[in-house]
C-alpha cells in the first residue's frame, strides 16, 4: 500500500510539471463540450424547399401550408416546370422540392390514393434522412386529418395526440443538446483516460526509468494501481467538471442519481486505463502507443450509437458494438441524466462493464513483465 | 578460466555447488533470443567486495548478461545465483538485495533530486526521516547548494550520473551493478565517479561493472572479457597483461575482440 501512495505522489508531481498536459486537461474539456455539444446536432432547422404545386387545389395549398406551419421547412421558389425544380437542388437553392401532382383534391375526395413525390439532395445523408422523416410526418398528419374530414370522424383526441407528441418530441420538448452532452461528456471521460494510460507505461520505457522500476523490488500490481490510480481520480474530476459546464452552459436535467453516475463511471473507467495500459505495455515508443489510441478511439466513438443509432447498423456491427465501451457509457449517462434510470435500470450495462473490466485488467496486468522471457 | 577457478577455491568456503557465500555465481549461463546467442555458457563468480570489470565490444553480450543477473531477464540455460538467490525462481528477493543503475538514465527529468530520493527510497520502505537524512546528505556530498532545488534535467550530465548512482544504492544493496555509468561522462568526472565506487567497496559492496574504458578497466579488481556471447578471458588486470604480453588493458582488449 505504501508503494502505491509513493508512485501515485511521483506521478502527480510529474503531471504538475507538465504544463501541457495540464492545459490539455483543462482546456480539452472545455472546447469538446462548447464546440461539439452545439455542433453535433441534428436539429433541423430551415430546410429550404421547392414546391412544385400541380394541382393548384384548395387541399394542395394546404398541404404546403403544414410545411411551411411547422417550422422546419422554408419555401425558397415555386415552380411548375419539373426542371427547373430540379435546377433549384443543382444549384443549392433548395434541399427539398415537393411535387403535388395534377389531380390530387380529386383523388383524394375520389378516394383513390394520390401521390406526393418528394425529391430530396442526399448529398449528406443523415440529413437526408432527417428531412425525409420530418416531411413524411407532415404529409402522414395531413393525411389523417383529411380521412378523417372525409369519414366524419371526429378528432380522437388521445390516439392523434400521441401521434403528434411522438415525431416532435426530440425538438420541441427536449433540446438536442440534451442528448448530445451526455454523449460528449463520455466521449470526453474516454479521451482523457485512455491517452494518459497509454503514455503511461511507454514512456517509462523510453527514458529509460522503466528498468531501474523493474529492478526494484515493487510489486506489479502495485505499480499498475499506483500508475492508473492518477489517471482514475483525474477522470472522474474530469466528469464532476463537464457535469458541471453541461448543467451550467444548457442547463441539462440530473434526473437520476449522481452517486451512481460516478459508481459506474468508477467501473468505466477501469475499463478505459486498463485498456490504455494494455496499449501501454505493447507499445515500444510513445508514436506507437499513441497511433493505437487514436486507431481504437476512432472505432469506439463511430461505433459509440453517439452520431449513428447502433439499430441501423448491419447485425455483425451490432454485435461488435456491444463490445463497445463507450456505448455503454453513453447509455448509461443518457439514461441516469435524462430518464434518471435508477441501478435496475443500468444494471445491465453495468455487468457488461464489469466482465470488460476483469478480462482488459487481467490482459493488462498479464502482459506487464517486471522479468522478461 | 582456470586461473580464475583456483583463485576461486582458494577463497572458498562454500556449503554448496552454487557457492552461496559468494557475491555472484553463474555457471554455463545461457541466453538465447530465437537462434542467436546473445550470452553463451558463461562461467565466473565474484567475490564479496570484490570490485569485478565486465568487458567487451557492443554487441558482446554484457548487457544481457547483466540483466539476467539482475533479475531483469529470464535466462535459457545455466546456473546462476546472486546474493544467493537463484536467477530462475527468487528474481524478486533478488531485486530486494541489489543496487542496479542501467545503461539509460533512470532518475526521473522532471523531479528534482529528494523528489527522486523520495520516490525510489520509499519503494525500498526508507521511512521519512530517513529520507531526509539520506537526501542533506546527498546534497551536501555532491555540494549540489541550491541545485538540490532543481530539476533533474537543469543539472549536468556528470553530476546526474553520480546522483544516479546514489539513488541506486539507496537501500545500502550488497551488490551494486553499474552497466556502462561513465558513458559520455568527462575524465575529471569519472574519477569522481571512481572515487565513489571505491568509497562503495570498501564498505564491502560487491561492484559489477560493464564499461568501454580500458583505463576503468586497469582499477577493477578483477575482469572478464567477452567476445561474441563468450567468455575470452578473466583475471586481474595485471594478470591479463602478462599472460597475453601486452602493455596496456587496450591492448589486451584489442588482441580478444579483433582477433587477426
């Protein structure tokens, strides 16, 4: 124990003497939760349209109206004539252009089904699809509401109500940015710790002190606790500190418990440095160890459900993604702060954690030889 | 090595093969990385107190040997034990009874001298007190003043190896292994650092060497000589002078290293 308390001193004295590395602490932080939490979002704002009304209807001019009512969408030309239209997407002037054919008040009333042909700039396709799913919705209520006037229904109230409520939750009711921090401050937590415990080791080995370390009669696994345990206060300071700027900056819910927040972050954690540390004991030069980090960082955070829904990913990716880290962990943020889920609700990222946290600690601690072969 | 064998059964009076009374014993210590020899069957034993020169070209095979000696490296074959602790099975105690200051420099840049102390005499269990002993001592040793204040890396390279060397002899080690510590260093330095070994010695500290200058070579007690992962010769200097005729150390050296 005493050993512990002597290295854990030896790498904050260290830490404190490296300026950089402690404004990259402090400043990282900072820029990922002003920049990115606004930045990340998708949020749709001001998608700029064409409407190519054929019909000319009273119903057709009503069905641009929802679009221009909801707030999403904003109407930058009308045109007839398909290819000008059309020259509208080439040209950027619009993103979207909605085609009302000839005919439509009458097939409606004719009760045959019309069409709406809705031609979308899939140049980015996440937004794409974002538009998409927001124009079907207002064409789908549209809908709905001229069946009913039709059949003489009157408005059922709770059946339309949780229709509606459902599509624009995400926006009116909760703030994008409500979902991205959680998601950021993971990210974050992740950074910092799998960085300084991948240097950690490597750079023992490259100045040399790593020997002079092995020849001591310090036990392993007192190094490798005194090693992380730095780096472990360092992350959960970390989190106490985006919590704060999230709470402060968009005044983000804490619904949930923060005790159990920082339990599992605890857990996390172990995951993340021994991950680094594992990087750390393979690596021959701080490069190496660094390019490896990036390498597996990059994967973790694509495939983190943070900027893709894990749903929409092909099967053997979902699985992969359940071996993802972080995925939990944004989950786990996601569901304490917002849903403020409570342990049975985290449990079972939690035993997911906890096995990834026994097998990357044993590799870790394993593949540390105070003796070599 | 025969000449080197009697000297060792005059001085014997050993309880058994390995020569427990004995500083440093190898017998036929062996060291393979895949089909190369680094270190092959080495055989010599060092006394206690004994200052013991380990030379030979780079690449000779010195630095393996060393660090299987220290408990670093796990050898292929042989025997060996150190402070009486066999090389295969008690590296650890073996750690416990060593001082060992590498070919690298191993103090930390970024500390300063007693955060140094501090960190690698707590790891052998020196208390408080006794750190602060050992670290005005220091100080006032090397006259480092104020310097005692600075990082590491502000002070020069000759005053960092003889710190080095001191803090690797923190835990008052019986054996203390040196692996090249005057490398890069200037003449007047390393007599200082000399001075320091002898000063070691004659508090009867075993002192294992490895060094490229033959003039360091001339004040060990005794030396070996390896060539290609062997033992070429052994024995005092004086010794190795007349039985291979040469003037000098560097002679000697030249004549097993390039052989015509």
């Amino acid at each position: 124990m005493r050993n512990i308390r002597h290295i854990v001193k030896k790498e904050f004295t260290q830490l404190r003497r490296n300026k950089q590395m402690l404004q990259i602490i402090i400043v990282l932080p900072l820029i990922q939760l002003l920049i990115l939490v606004n930045a990340t979002t998708f949020e749709l704002k001001d998608v700029t349209m064409i409407v190519s009304d054929l019909d000319k209807s009273a119903t057709s001019g009503r069905l641009v109206e929802r679009f221009t009512a909801s707030g999403y969408f904003i109407i930058t030309g009308s045109t007839e004539s398909a290819e000008h239209a059309a020259k509208g997407i080439d040209s950027s002037k619009a993103k979207m252009i909605l085609i009302i054919p000839n005919g439509f008040e009458r097939d409606i009333y004719g009760k045959l089904s019309p069409d709406v042909q809705l031609i979308i700039n899939a140049e980015d396709g996440s937004a794409a699809g974002l538009i998409q799913s927001y124009a079907s919705a207002i064409i789908m209520d549209f809908n709905q509401s001229i069946v009913r006037k039709i059949m003489r229904i009157p408005e059922p109230e709770i059946n339309q109500g949780i229709e509606i409520r459902d599509r624009y939750w995400y926006n009116e009711e909760l703030d994008y940015k409500f979902y991205m921090a959680p998601g950021i401050l993971a990210i974050l937590v992740t950074i910092i710790g799998l960085f300084l415990a991948s240097m950690s080791i490597v750079r023992e080995k490259e100045i040399g002190t790593i020997e002079q370390l092995n020849v001591t009669p310090i036990r392993k696994h007192e190094f490798i606790i005194g090693k992380l345990l730095p780096f472990w206060i360092i992350g959960l300071a970390e989190l106490a500190f985006g919590l704060i700027i999230i709470k402060l900056l968009y005044d983000v819910p804490f619904e949930g418990s923060i005790l159990l927040l920082f339990g599992m972050a605890a857990l996390y954690l172990i995951v993340v440095l021994t991950i680094g540390l594992l990087i750390s004991t393979t690596s021959e030069t701080q490069q190496q160890s660094m390019f490896i980090a990036w390498f597996i960082m990059v994967i973790f955070l694509l495939m983190s459900g943070l900027f893709t829904p894990i749903d929409s990913m092909p099967g053997w990716a979902q699985v992969l993604a359940v071996l993802n880290p972080i995925a939990h962990f944004v989950e786990i943020l996601r569901r304490i702060l917002l849903k403020g889920a409570g342990p049975s609700e985290v449990q079972a990222q939690f035993f997911i954690l906890l096995a990834y946290a026994v097998v990357t600690t044993f590799l870790s601690t394993w593949r540390y030889r105070k003796v070599s072969g | 090595m025969n000449n080197d064998n009697t000297n060792m059964n005059t001085n014997m009076n050993t309880t058994n093969s390995l020569g427990y009374d004995k500083a440093i014993v190898s017998e036929n210590l062996t060291k393979k990385f895949g089909r190369f020899t680094a270190v092959d069957t080495i055989s010599f034993s060092v006394d206690k107190g004994e200052i013991f020169g380990f030379l030979g070209a780079n690449g000779a095979g010195k630095t393996t040997a060393m660090r299987m000696l220290t408990g670093l490296l796990l050898p292929t074959s042989g025997r060996a034990s150190v402070a009486g602790f066999d090389v295969f099975t008690q590296t650890e105690e073996i750690k416990r009874n060593i001082g060992y200051m590498s070919q690298k420099f191993s103090l930390y840049e970024d500390l300063t001298i007693g955060e140094n102390i501090d960190f690698y005499g707590g790891i052998y269990g020196l208390g408080r007190s006794e750190l602060k002993t050992k670290t005005s001592e220091m100080i006032e040793k090397f006259s480092l003043g104020d310097a005692g204040r600075k990082l590491i890396k502000d002070l020069p390279l000759g005053w960092k190896q003889m710190l080095a060397f001191s803090v690797a002899m923190i835990h008052n080690p019986q054996i203390v292994f040196l692996d090249e510590p005057t490398g890069g260093v200037d003449p007047i330095t390393r007599r200082r650092f000399w001075d320091l070994i002898y000063e070691a010695s004659s508090q009867g500290k075993t002192i294992f060497v490895t060094t490229h200058y033959m003039d360091e070579a001339e004040y060990c007690g005794r030396v070996s000589i390896m060539v290609d992962g062997l033992i070429e010769a052994m024995g005092r200097p004086n010794d190795l002078k007349l039985q291979y005729g040469c003037d000098s150390m560097n002679d000697v050296f030249v004549k097993l290293a390039r052989p015509e």
